[in-house]
C-alpha cells in the first residue's frame, strides 16, 4: 500500500488539558481511499487533522504526505499549496473578498493565469450549487452557504489529498447528499479524502471508518 498519509506517534498536549489531544495517534491514508473518522466530541479528530495539515505543533511524532516529511513552516506551506485541499469547521473565508475570491486564494502562486484561476473559481463554485452567489461577500451569505464556498476553494486547485472537517455539519440534508456526491466522485477518480464526521450517513458513504477515543485509534494497542 502507498500511503498518501501516514501519521506516526502524534502526541499533542494543550495547555491544562490532563490528556493529551493526541495521545501517540498513529494512522495511515492509502493513495485513492476516502476514509471517515469518527469520535465523540473531544477525542481529538480536528486536530489530527491539524496535524495532516501541519498547522499545529506536535508534541512528538511525524506526519508524511505523499513520501514527504515536512518539518519546517515553509515546507509544510509548500506541501499544503501542492496538495492538499482543507476544509476546517470554521469555514476561514476571509470577510473583505467575494466567495469567489475566496475560492481563488488558494489558487494564487499555483496558477499564474488570472482568467485561469477565475474560470476555475467559479467552476468549483458551480459544482456545490454557488454559481449565482459567486460576487457575495461571507457575511451576506448562511452558515452552509459559507461552509460550500470553503468546500469549493478546498477544491480548486484540484489537490491529491482533501481534508475535510464536518463539512457536512452546517447544511440541510439536499446539500449534504450534495457535498457527499461530491467528494464521492473525487474520490472515483483518484483523490485521497479524508472526512471527520458525526453523521453515519457521511461515514457509511467513506470506504473505511476509524473511531477515535481518547486522542487515539479506538482498537490501536
Ligand atoms: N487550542 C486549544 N487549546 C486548548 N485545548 C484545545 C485546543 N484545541 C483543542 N483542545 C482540546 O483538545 C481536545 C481535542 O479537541 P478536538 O477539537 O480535536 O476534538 P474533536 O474530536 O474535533 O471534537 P468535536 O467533535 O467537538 O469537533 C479537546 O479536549 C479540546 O478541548
Ligand atoms: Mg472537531
């Protein structure tokens, strides 16, 4: 199997937290599979999520993505701008830019043509049902409104793994079956997925389920 992730010995502690978040979180993502993690709230899937990221400081362990280690800040940007698409419970639109573009962001340093990006932008916008609110600011658009226009910028850049966290968690069950179908066909055709999720529907739709407890794999050693 080639690991399009492989997560070894994650430990993340917070400050005044007795457990750690990451309790020695060890975790491989197969090139082309998409794979659910559930858990009760707190056990710590959003951030080993973070963590595939590189976007929080690990206690100890090591995350590799697609047969490169990152260490360093600008290594992991570079790995994130490459290949990864991130889709986080906060939806992080930036407030001052249209939805698209927000969904262009990403795609600035990756793409250099400008009519490139937009025509690209308002494609992944399209395909989670935002065409026509492509000119709005985040604030004058709902809550899952917002979350499908982080979903589309996850998308843009048509990266090799996604990462995406709850995000079915803000929208009515039209736009969930939506977003699922979705990353579904992503799926069929190569990308990696990884969703943290509450809803067993999302999950029984992945090809694979691990439960989180504790910081860790439920059936880890
Ligand atoms: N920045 C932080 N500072 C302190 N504690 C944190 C921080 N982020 C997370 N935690 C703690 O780490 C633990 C794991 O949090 P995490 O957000 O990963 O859980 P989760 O499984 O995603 O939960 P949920 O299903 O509610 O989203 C929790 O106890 C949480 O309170
Ligand atoms: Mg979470």
């Amino acid at each position: 199997m080639t690991a399009a992730i492989s997560a070894r010995g994650l430990v993340k502690r917070f400050p005044a937290m007795e457990h750690p978040a990451l309790d020695d979180l060890s975790l491989d993502v197969a090139e082309g599979e998409m794979l659910a993690i559930t858990g009760p709230s707190g056990s710590g899937k959003s951030t080993a999520l973070y963590a595939m990221a590189g976007l929080i400081r690990l206690d100890a362990g090591a995350v590799t993505v697609l047969g490169q280690t990152p260490v360093r800040r600008a290594d992991w940007a570079r790995v994130r701008a490459a290949s990864l698409g991130l889709v986080f419970q906060d939806d992080w639109l930036l407030p001052t830019l249209t939805a698209v573009q927000n969904v262009e962001m990403p795609m600035i340093g990756v793409e250099r043509s400008a009519t490139l990006r937009a025509e690209r932008a308002h494609a992944a916008l399209d395909r989670v049902g935002l065409a026509k609110h492509a000119d709005r600011l985040p604030a004058g658009l709902s809550g899952g409104e917002r979350q499908r226009v982080a979903i589309a910028r996850a998308l843009a850049n048509s990266p090799a793994v996604v990462l995406a966290d709850e995000p079915t968690g803000e929208l009515d069950v039209a736009n969930s079956e939506r977003v699922v179908g979705l990353l579904r066909g992503l799926n069929d055709a190569g990308t990696t997925v990884v969703i943290v999720t509450h809803d067993p529907g999302v999950a029984a739709a992945c090809g694979r389920e691990v439960h989180m407890v504790d910081g860790k794999l439920e059936d880890a050693p």
